[in-house]
C-alpha cells in the first residue's frame, strides 16, 4: 500500500502540498521511489506538483480529495470484515 501511504501524506498537507522529502520521509521510502509514486499519482490526476526555487511540492486534487476518502471508505470496510491480510491493495 505504499501508493495510499505517498498519497496520505500528500492528503495530510492539503492543497499548499508537501516536499518530496517530506514525503519520502514519512512514508519511509527513498527519494527516487517517492518520486516514482507521486509521478504515477499525478498521471493520474490525483495530485499535482509545484516547484519554487530550491524545492519540488506535491499537492491532492480535487480528484484526489475524491478518490482519497472512497479508498479510506474502503479500507474501513476491508478491515470491519476482518479481510485486510487476505486483500493485498
């Protein structure tokens, strides 16, 4: 799950975004692999990135919002059936 885990953090920050550091961080995974689940994230419309001058952001979209709190619904619903370690997402 560690896409949902990139995405949670992104989630977490809200729309100023979060730094790929930031996220790899929290979601204990290396820089090029954080940056490798938020490009395939942002190809999905779900978050989108911001660059300043020393950092790169990644920020939810509306879509992402969406698709965010149906997988949280999910996952709830996963767990409640006590069918979490039979589903590998």
């Amino acid at each position: 799950m560690v896409v949902s885990d990139v995405q949670s953090v992104i989630a977490e920050a809200g729309q100023e975004g979060e730094i790929i550091s930031k996220i790899s961080r929290k979601a204990n995974l290396s820089y090029d692999e954080a940056m490798g689940k938020c490009g395939k994230l942002a190809k999905a419309g779900l978050v989108y990135s911001v660059h300043n001058d020393k950092n790169r952001f990644f920020a939810i979209t509306e879509k992402g919002i969406q698709f965010f709190q149906e997988f949280q619904k999910f996952n709830e619903l996963v767990r409640s059936l006590n069918l979490f370690h039979a589903i590998r997402i």
